[in-house]
C-alpha cells in the first residue's frame, strides 16, 4: 500500500511539463515534506520495475519521473539507468553534459 507521501510525491511529479524539470528537493516541499528529497529519490526509482511494489498511481498516466534532477545539476538517479535518463532528457530539449543539466528550465 502507498503511503499518503508517495501519493503526493506521484501527484507533484505527473504535473511536471514537457520540457521543464523539478529538483527532489522542490519535489519533497511540494509534497509537505521539504526535508525528504532522498526520500523522493527512492519513490521515484521504484516507479518503472516490474514488481509487486511498483509505484504507478492506477488509472493515470505515465510518470515522467526523469524530469527529476538534484539540486546541483546533475541528472541524479533513473530505474533504467542514467544513460537512458540523458538521452530523454535530451530528446525534452535539455542539454546535458557529463551528466549534468545545462541550463535547466526548472518549474516554479
């Protein structure tokens, strides 16, 4: 069962825009929890295993948890490696160098 958090977590995450991104931190104070960004990292790392625990909310769409970067630029962590995670965030438009954001368009 997911908790009242991951929920929120799920719910900050879907709304994130093409093209834009959100830090775990932005992401953990969104969801009332500004002290929890790690905690962000890990909700959003089980999101695409094919598990008893996987964390998609049901009837909803995709959640684009790539879109989740550190506070200090660089990508952070992706179920599906990091490799995978540049490559979309590139196709979103973003420039990523040694795997780090340049320029990030962060979400208000």
């Amino acid at each position: 069962m997911k908790s009242d958090f991951t929920k929120k977590v799920l719910e900050v995450v879907i709304k994130i825009p093409h093209g834009y991104l959100m830090t775990y931190q932005q992401v953990a104070k969104l969801a009332d929890s500004p002290k929890a960004y790690r905690a962000v990292g890990s909700i959003l790392n089980r999101n695409y295993r094919k598990r008893e625990w996987q964390l998609p909310i049901e009837n909803i769409e995709p959640i684009p948890c790539h879109r989740v970067i550190r506070s200090d630029g660089y990508i952070g962590g992706y179920a599906k490696g990091g490799m995978n995670k540049a490559r979309i965030l590139m196709a979103e438009g973003h420039v990523v160098e040694n795997g780090r954001i340049k320029m990030p368009k962060l979400v208000d």
